[in-house]
C-alpha cells in the first residue's frame, strides 16, 4: 500500500481505538481531550513517516505515541502525580501501568464508546453523524458527502449531538447489565441507521457507500462478541447486514445506477457474507424474540435464496408482520411489490393505491412498475410525476429509461 | 384521526374447519387483510381472536355459561383503526374474511373516556 493511502486507511481504522481506549482508560473528563491527542499521534505519524518512511509495525508506533501524548497532557495541565493517581484509583485504574492496547481493552473500550454514543435523546440524524465521527473516524467533510450536505449542517448536527454526550455523564465502568439492556435497542438503531446510510446512500460515491456498510458490519461484530451484548436481535441485524452486503457489488452498475433485484448479476453476489449471514441468523433464532431485525434478515435470507413455488409468500408474510410491528413507508411499498409477487400486478395495485403516498418517488415509482403489465399509458404517466418529484440524477435517468422501454413497445402495437 | 372498534362476528358452525393447509391459508387471508390497513398507516390495534366459550354475569348474580359456538353471531375477535370518518373506518373493513365465511363487521367509533 502507498504510503499516502496508507494513512488515511490507518486513520479511519486506528483513529478511533486510540480515543475509545484513552478516553475510557483514563476518564477524561472531556471527549475532546481524547480525540486532540489522537489528532497529534497521527499528525506526528505524517510529519515523521514521511522523512523517515513507515516504521515496521505502524499500529504499535501510534500506541506508542499515544501513551507519550497521555503523559505529556497530565503533565503540562499540571495534574500532580498524586492527583492522577487518586482519580484512576477511583476508577480502578492504575497509573503506574500504561495505557493498554491490548485487544481486549480496545474492544472493551470501544463497546463502552459505542454505549455512550448512542444516546437516544440524540435525534436519528445527528446520531448517525456522531456515530460516524467518534466510533468510525470520519472527518467532518467525509461525512458531509455520505449526506450529500454541507459541512456547516454537519458540524451543527455535531454540536448539538455531543451536548448530550457530554451531560449524559454515562459511567463507563459502572456499565451493569441492565444499562446494556436498557440501551441495546438504541445502540442497533444506531447501527441498523448507519448500515442503511451505506446502503441507501444519497451518494453515487460507491466508495463511501462500501466504507459506511463496513462500519457498520464492524461495529455489528464488536456487539456479538461480548456477552452481554450478543443477543438475538444483535445476531439478527448483524445476519441483515450481512445478506444486504452480499450485493453491494451487484445493485449498482460502475456510473452508480440502481440494478433491480431481478437483473442482478448473481455471480457478483458475496457469497462469504451470505455464509456469514446464515451463522447471524441461525444464532438469531434462539431463543423466543423476533425483533423487526428478525423480520428483515428472513427476508434478505430469503432474497438470497433461488426463486421457488413459495418464495414470495413467505415474504409477503414477513412483510406483513414487519408492518404490524412498525408502520413505515418503505416497508409498506416493499409489502405491495411483494403482494404482486404474489396476486399479480392487477390485484397490487388496488392494494398500493389505497397507500396514498403521493409525495413519494417511490411510491410513483411502484405504481409506474406494476401498471407497466396493465396499462403502459397509466404507467408512464406515474413514470413521469416521479420524475417530477425526485431530486436524484441516477433516478431520473433509470425512470427516463423506463419511460423509452415503454413507449418503444406501445409504439409496436 | 379517530378511532373505531371492528368487532368480527360469526356464526362458529359456519367457520371452515380445513387440513392444515387451508387453515394456512386462511391465516394468510387474515394477515394479509390486517397487514394491508397497517400499510395505510391506519392500524391502531392489531386486537385479538376470542376463545368460544365464556361466561355472562347478570345483575341477580346468575352465572350462565358459554358455549357461544351455538350463537348465530358469536364474537369471534376485534381490531383498533384509525380514520377520519365513519365511511372510511366502514372502508377499510372491505375485504375482512370474515365476510366470507358468512360473518360480518360491525365498526363503531370509540367514545374515548
């Protein structure tokens, strides 16, 4: 690797270990005081690789240098000796030792982080963002992209996001059992929300989409891998994004434009993960819940699978009890493609106009789709209002396509 | 938004009894149905199938039993939507399978305490 996509890459995969570990190591009493001094560590790791080249094992390096940093900040704050120690003795930490990289304390401390960031007193947006910041390493500018927004926006969303993780005070160490409990459920939907900003990124950029859905399968790990935390409904979502990853490479050509499940290049699917996705969901099912994870996993799984005589009825069905567990829009159209699936188009119809979503593109989309067998005039002319409405380039330029097919084949009528 | 009580009622001698496939089936007509106004965001109770027999308490203190099987329109379970109107609640409940096995819906709106 290139040394000048090396630091970028160990950047956003270290960056974030070295906060999570020097923050929860030491208690700091601020966030910021964690991320200044991994900011430096890699600052120096530029300045000093690029004269010297990149030392043999450039991960120890940056711990190294981290721990340095730790000393030289209780220093120059003049923290006394004394001081330092009374604090990490309330803590359960000794100073005398350094700060441990250990793989246990990093994935520890990054567990704990993860608990602190998913504040459900955090709107869903600036959840995300904070998420993206502190537990993924993203810059500002990064994830303005990912949004498809400007910087400004960002750093409000981040402003206001660390208020709350700043007054909510959670007590890493004192982390029992049913405060994990209590606040797994945000902790997915902060993981479920990331994962979905990769995988329906606004962004063309098919590189940040890959890199969000990663985060997200990684933060997923991290949950299973700790007791208290590896429940059914965390192996369901992990299981969810692995089957939705599996295709990452085959739903959108190279200028970025959505394939449709059915024209999909099967060879192209990741035939690792959908394994991966099986284990997830096998380990989902013990046990009585079914959580809306659950739900959308058997349903990817049976995406995955090859097309037989009960295939769609067995989504329709999943679909059907995911909308009873909770309504959204995009579960009740997926529910109508898949009631066609199954009743055929005609009867679909009668069931997604009664959605009256008529400010959603793919609402006119569904229906421009399920007309296009029934009445291409009809078709089209949704067709055309969801072009009217979309904002996203790609989208208009997949329906233009549509819209041709279809007045092609009317015109051989 | 108001909200109205479906209340299903049928006669149980009339209620298929079927192999299990049919009985399936019939599961998937009900899901289908109650998933298909959950979809228009107009579900505000999933509600419950009620069990055949029961017993009525009347003023004197008599205690008559069930069965509710040999009632011509037996309560056989209910639901909770959500609709702005009577006409709508009443539209909604189009397509319940109820009807086709010879029940019926009754649709009230809740007076809310």
């Amino acid at each position: 690797m290139q040394q000048d996509e090396l630091i970028p890459h160990l950047f956003r995969r270290e960056y974030s270990k070295i906060i999570a570990v020097l923050y929860h190591s030491y208690k700091l009493k601020n966030l910021e005081i964690a991320e200044d001094i991994a900011s430096e560590t890699f600052l120096k790791a530029t300045e000093v690789w690029g004269i010297k080249g990149v030392p043999d094992n450039p991960t120890a390096w940056l711990y190294t240098v981290a721990k340095n940093k730790v000393r030289d900040y209780f220093k120059h704050n003049a923290v006394s000796e004394k001081q330092l120690k009374e604090v990490a003795k309330q803590n359960g930490f000794e100073t005398e030792k350094d700060v441990e990289f250990s793989n246990q304390n990093i994935a520890d401390s990054q567990l704990a982080m993860i608990f602190s960031v998913c504040d459900p007193d955090n709107p869903a947006e600036s959840q995300v963002c904070l998420a993206l910041q502190i537990l993924c390493g993203f810059s500002v500018e990064e994830i303005a992209n990912a949004f498809l927004t400007n910087i400004e926006t960002i750093k409000k969303r981040l402003y206001r996001a660390r208020i709350n993780l700043r007054n909510g005070n959670f007590n890493i160490g004192a982390l029992s059992k049913t405060q994990i409990e209590a606040r797994l459920n945000s902790v997915l939907k902060t993981v479920y929300l990331l994962f979905n900003e990769g995988y329906f990124s606004k962004t063309n950029n098919r590189m940040i989409r890959k890199e969000l859905c990663s985060e997200a399968l990684r933060l997923g790990a991290i949950l299973t891998e700790n007791v208290l935390t590896n429940m059914p409904s965390t192996n369901a979502l992990l299981a969810l994004m692995c089957f939705q990853s599996s295709r990452l490479n085959a739903r959108t050509n190279e200028e970025g434009e959505a394939i449709l499940f059915e024209d999909q290049d099967r060879r192209l699917w990741d035939d690792e993960l959908i394994q991966k996705g099986n284990h997830y969901l096998i380990n989902a099912y013990y046990g009585d819940e079914v959580s809306k994870y659950h739900l959308e996993a058997t349903i990817a799984y049976w995406h995955t699978t090859p097309a037989n005589k009960n295939k769609w009825q067995h989504i329709l069905q999943l679909y059907n009890q995911l909308i009873l567990i909770e309504y959204s829009p995009v579960t009740a159209l997926n529910r109508a493609f898949a009631f066609a699936r199954v009743y055929g188009s005609e009867k679909a119809i009668t069931e997604a106009e009664k959605l009256k979503l008529n400010n959603n593109t793919q609402y006119l989309s569904l229906l421009g789709y399920l007309y296009s067998t029934v009445d291409v005039g009809k078709s089209i002319s949704y067709y055309q209002q969801a072009i009217a409405l979309t904002k996203s380039q790609m989208e208009i330029h997949t329906l233009t396509k549509e819209i041709k097919k279809l007045t092609k084949e009317k015109s051989q009528h | 938004m108001k909200e109205f009580l479906l209340v299903y009622r049928a006669d149980y001698k009339t209620m298929p009894k079927g192999s299990p496939e049919e009985m399936q089936a019939i599961t998937q007509r009900w899901m289908n149905w109650v998933a298909g106004i959950a979809a228009q965001g107009k579900l505000a109770d999933r509600g419950n199938r009620l069990m055949s027999s029961g017993q009525v308490l009347k003023s004197d203190g008599l205690v008559s039993d069930g069965p509710y099987t040999e009632i011509k329109e037996s309560i056989l379970g209910y639901s909770l939507v959500k609709a702005t109107s009577m006409d709508e609640a009443t539209a909604l409940a189009d397509g319940c399978p109820i009807l086709s096995f010879g029940g019926n819906v009754e649709i009230r709106e809740i007076n809310a305490l």
